[in-house]
C-alpha cells in the first residue's frame, strides 16, 4: 500500500476508534442515569435492568419528579412509581411521555375494595376488544391484566413502622396509550413477561424490606396473550361455567354473554361478568318499557349486565358497596358473617368463610335491567355462590333473605 494511502486508512481508524469511544461512553452514562432514576423513584425495588428492556423504555429515562416515587413509611395508602421515557414520547410532540408504574402497598391497608356500581363499564366503552384478567399462574395468586400484572405475597411477619400487616402486594404496568407499543390493545408477549418478573421482584425485594418470610416463585418463561371476550354464555368454561350449567342464557330475559377467566383459588378477587347483547338488551327494554319506568336504555353493548365478584381474606374485610349514581350517597359496609343488599342500588352481598379467612360474595345490577329481571336473580346469585364456596371448600355461607330480591 502506498505511504499516502497508509497515513490516510490511520487517520480513517483514529477517527472512528474515537467516534466510537464517544458515542460509547455517551451510552454508558445513559444507562447509568436511566438506572439511577429508576432506583431513585422506585425506592430499589424495581429491576432496573428489566425495566430498560420493555418496548417504550429506549432514550433518556426520568422518575416522576417533586414527592412522587415509593415511599416506604406510607405504605397503608398504596405508593407508585412512575418513568418517563423519551421513546415512549415519539410523535407525542413532547420530550418525554410516561410509559411505566409500579406500585405497591400492604394489606390490611386504608384503601376500600368497592363492589361494581350499576353504571360499570364492563366492556371497552369505546367499541373496542374487550380482554379480561387472568390469572398469572406458576403456583403464584397473580393476575395478568391488560396493562400489567399484580401479585400478592403473605406475610403475616412484617411490620410497617410499628403496625403488622398480613400480606403485600406489588403491581409492574405499561402505559398501554401508545398503539406503537401494542397490538389491538394487547401488550407483547415479551413486555406481558418482564412486567411478570418485575411484579415478582417488586414483592420479593419489598418482602425482604418487610421482614417477611415468604418470597414468590419465579414467574412463568411465557404468560400468554388474554383471550377476548365476551363469550357465549352457554358456552363458558371458567369463572361462569355454573351460569352455563344452570341453563338461564337460552331465556330471553338472563344473559347470553359471559366475561370470565380461568379459576383460581388463590386469588384475592375472582369475577364472573353476565352480559346481556346488544339485539337481547333491546329487545327485553322494548317489551319491559310499557310497563315499567326504567330510567336507562341500553343504547350501547355491555349496558345491561349482571357482575358478580368474590373477594378473600384481608380485601374481603374491606369491601363496600357504592353506587357512582349521586354524589351523596354514601359507600355501605358488606360485613363478613352477613349478607344484604344496599340500601340505595341494585347489590348484593353474601359471606363464607375459607380455610379460616373470610370472604364476600357480591352481585351488582345495571340500572334499568334491575327494574326487570331483580326477583330472578336471587336464583342467579345464590347458584354463583354455591359454585364458588364449592370449588374452594367453603363454609359458613350466609345469603340475603329473599325479601331483598323485591322489586322497589
């Protein structure tokens, strides 16, 4: 090679190994400040490592700034994290855009477990697919959902200041607002898996903080896609195969559609949604409106429905009832060891109590269906409860006097 033309390729890989060291140690400090500011705002107890592989985790990373962050003398009322990132703000026309939360608290806590008003959105109230929760798996009480996953740990060691508690729970959620990051509303099976490990981690690392025992098992390699619903209801297979059993979805005046997902006796709150659809809705609203007021139309799918949840253990000493009707109206207690309806709105409440630990069974009506079908459904409710006390082998189970099912 030619003296020129050496001297000139020297000066080419001088330039380029300099280039190179810039632009990399440019990079290393990024890191680095990206996992200083998820530490910072997460008190330690997020993996910085996966949080900077999810899908909107790339450019500059920042906490939520001010007081916000996890602050771990507050944990009663439930503390969250969130981070910005700059990806996650791409064609937002802002610098940067919120793209994950974590959060985490304690249970018993001060925040209310409150029972489906009779105004809920059951389905994606824009028109949209529709998937619900399932359980995580893996021999861990975790729910997968369409933003994130939650976990629950016992711990009936620990101490939070000088007041014990019985179980912490820990919640790893993507800001699924950005249809770059999805698809049709669902998160990628990659995200849905690191946001998996990331609840876990949370739990564990806020478990050792605690001074619990207990630590959960790794999460599941793959936690697959939610299914969509709803479903026939005659043809359900998980938490509202008993509505299918029972036969009430061939009549015209019961649900034909059902939202529900795999059963689980693990976890803290278990749902099985009854929907009536769109032509059922309709047609039962313009046969019942000559002879009774009912003061909504179901003019949209999911309207009218029938929500029946159960809730165990510490959340099922804290579940009220509520209506979003009126501002006045207060929230009602669902007390373990009795059962009743509200004194304002279409829900109703039972109890049992499983392997010693209590648990609420509620029912909440669409308002306007309620006015129709309200002294059927307490066959409804007690065959919901009589399957799930069954599967969990439950006892003690108290229903409401049948004098609540009257019509008002």
């Amino acid at each position: 090679m030619p003296e020129r033309a050496r001297k000139f390729a020297n000066v080419v890989l001088c330039l380029t190994a300099v280039f190179g060291i810039g632009w990399g140690g440019k990079e290393i400090w990024l890191v680095l400040s990206n996992r200083h500011q998820i530490d910072a705002a997460c008190a330690d107890l997020v993996p910085a490592g996966r949080i900077l592989a999810l899908s909107p985790a790339g450019g500059k990373i920042t906490g939520g700034g001010g007081d916000a962050g996890i602050q771990l003398d507050r944990l009663w009322s439930g503390q969250k994290c969130d981070l910005f990132s700059t990806e996650a703000g791409k064609g937002r026309g802002s610098g940067a855009f919120r793209f994950f939360t974590g959060a985490v608290g304690v249970s018993p806590g001060s925040q209310r477990v409150v029972a489906d008003g009779p105004l809920e959105d059951l389905l994606d109230f824009r028109g949209g697919p529709t998937y619900p929760q399932q359980p995580l798996g893996g021999g861990i009480a975790g729910v997968v959902g369409g933003s994130g996953v939650v976990v629950r740990l016992p711990c009936a060691e620990g101490e939070v200041g000088t007041r014990s508690i019985k179980a912490l729970w820990a919640r790893a959620e993507l800001t699924t607002s950005n249809d770059v990051f999805t698809e049709k509303g669902q998160l990628s099976g990659s995200d849905r898996s690191i946001l998996a490990d990331t609840a876990v981690s949370m739990a564990n690392n806020l478990a050792e903080r605690l001074g619990c025992d207990d630590r959960l098992a790794d999460a599941p390699d793959d936690v697959p896609a939610l299914p969509e619903g709803p479903v026939p209801a005659d043809r359900a297979e998980g938490t509202c195969a008993w509505y299918a059993k029972t036969g009430y979805a061939r009549q015209g005046r019961y649900p034909d559609q059902a939202l529900e997902s795999r059963t689980d006796a693990g976890l803290w709150d278990e749902q099985c949604g009854l929907i009536l659809s769109e032509g059922r809705a309709t047609g039962l609203y313009m046969r019942g409106a000559d002879e009774r007021e009912i003061p909504s139309e179901p003019d949209r799918p999911g309207k009218w429905f029938v929500s029946l949840h159960t809730y165990a253990g510490a959340d099922a000493r804290n579940v009220w009832l509520t209506s979003r009707t009126t501002s006045y109206e207060k929230p009602e207690p669902a007390e373990p060891g009795r059962a009743g309806r509200s004194a304002e709105d279409p829900i109703w409440w039972a109890s049992s109590v499983c392997d010693g630990q209590p648990q609420i069974h509620t029912m909440s009506l669409a308002m306007g269906y309620d006015r129709l079908v309200t002294p059927e459904m307490a066959k409804v409710f007690r065959a919901y409860v009589e399957d799930v006390t069954h599967r969990r082998g439950c006892t003690d189970v108290t229903f409401p006097a049948a004098s609540s099912f009257r019509e008002r």
